[in-house]
C-alpha cells in the first residue's frame, strides 16, 4: 500500500493506494476514514487500483483553514482533484456509501468524465422524504444537545433517531491498528456534528445526470429498516430505478467485505 496527501483548497487529504488496473475510488461518509475499507480494498485490489481517503476534516484530513460550514459539492471537488492526481484523470469507478454516495453522485454530474460507473450505498437524502422537515428538526436538536452536553450524547441521540449503530469504545483488548482507528472514528464526531450534519443534509441530487449516467443504487440487507433504507427508496423512486441489496447493514463493506466485494463487482459489471 502507497499513501500521500493531496493539497486541496481547505484541506490536506489522506490518501492510501493499493493494488493495479483501473481505478476504483471508494467514497466513506460521516465519520468514517481509509482505514475502514481496508479489508474491502485490499480484497479489490487484485484487479483494481484501489483508492481511498480520509474525508475532509476527519482523521488525517485536516482543514488547513477556520473551521467553517461543509458541503457535499467541497467533497466532490477532493473526489476530483484526487482521482486527477492519482488517476492521471482516467474515468473511474466509485462507490460511496452515505455521505461519500452523495458525493459519488455529485461527482457523477458535474464530473461525469471522471466516473466509469457509480454504485451508490445508502446515500443519506434526506431532503427527499416528505417528512424532511421534522428530520432536519432533529438534526439541529442532535446540535444543541452536542453544544450542551458534548460528542457523545449527541451521537448516541443521533444513531438511535436514525437506526445506525454507534462507534464502538477502542477497547484495551483490541488489536492496537484497530483502536486507533476507532479513536479517530470517535473523535471525527466532532466535525460531523459541528460542521457537516446540518448541510449534508440538505443535499439534493441531480435527478437528470443520474437517471441518464452509469449509476447503481444499492442498500443493505439487514433488518429492521432504517432511515438510510427510508432515504435510499425516495431517490429510487424519484429516478424510477431499482435497489440492489448488498451483504450487511450500513457497514456492510466493514463486517461482510468478502460478500460485499463479490456484489460491488457485480454491480459494476451490470
């Protein structure tokens, strides 16, 4: 495996490559960062470059600025730049899962050159459910408690609202690689809850570029259902597509990655 970091406008982004062929770039959301799809990459690296990154402003992305608001579309524009500097430009294939679906498709329509095909995983919509506003409701009630009280009762408020499990303690008895991953995981909290929840939220995605472009929209398999199964069925039936189940929950390339990666290059190669 090769790491780097790439500057960007705002930030410096960590990135790991892995492996030859074309390039596939794995997208993580929330607080999530490169070490998470390790088990997924290194098994798509056999017949992959595989790409990943510690989003903006999690783990070993820091903003090089003031803290201020994100967007998606600042998320869209590290995608690019990076698969430009990394990729040579060369059309790519993504996935991204929750937030990192929403900048594969933000990507995907303002950059459709750089995208081979895109398969999206529980993208978190929320402006398409009828009942967003109540949603929205709560996501700044998550932010005054967080202001109030501190990271982790905001967290614990917003998975059990939304049906997500949260992070894990890094537990003493745990392999040393794997605490320190939850440590960064845990402590990324703070910028989601800080500067991205409020405004990732309120993305909406261009239904015209995903309806013409080569895009997968896929969920997982277990139950009960969530918000994501909520979020990810408005925009199939906004695009009038179908849903892919792939192995798992929301974490599915984490806790199934040999399943998972068995369905993503079937999904690509559909």
């Amino acid at each position: 495996m090769e790491t780097g970091t790439l500057t960007v406008p705002g930030a410096e982004i960590h990135y790991e490559v892995r492996g030859a062929g074309p390039p596939l770039l794995l997208i993580n959301g929330g607080d999530g960062d490169a070490a998470l799809f390790g088990p997924l990459a290194r098994l798509l690296a056999e017949h992959h470059t595989v790409i990943t990154f510690d989003p903006r402003g999690n783990s070993r992305s820091p903003l090089t600025g003031p803290p201020a608001t994100q967007w998606i579309e600042d998320r869209g524009d590290d995608a690019r730049l990076l698969l430009d500097a990394v990729a040579g430009g060369e059309p790519a294939y993504v996935f991204g899962t929750s937030y990192g679906a929403m900048t594969g498709m933000d990507l995907l329509a303002r950059h459709p050159g750089r995208v081979r095909a895109l398969v999206a995983h529980e993208p978190f919509v929320i402006e398409l459910l009828p009942d967003a506003d109540r949603w929205h409701a709560l996501f700044e009630e998550v932010y005054g408690l967080y202001r109030r009280e501190g990271l982790r009762p905001a967290m614990r408020r917003f998975a059990e609202a939304v049906g997500v499990d949260d992070a894990p303690e890094p537990d003493e008895g745990l392999p040393a690689p794997v605490r320190e991953m939850l440590a960064r995981v845990r402590a990324n909290g703070e910028t989601v809850l800080a500067y991205e929840l409020r405004s990732f939220s309120r993305f909406r995605p261009d239904a015209g570029a995903l309806r013409g472009g080569p895009f997968v929209l896929v969920t997982g398999e277990q139950r009960p259902r969530t918000l994501l199964h909520r979020t990810t069925e408005a925009l199939a039936e906004r695009l009038g597509t179908k849903i892919v189940e792939f192995p798992g929950g929301h974490v599915g390339y984490l806790t199934h990655p040999a399943d998972f990666a068995v369905a993503l290059r079937g999904a690509f190669a559909s």
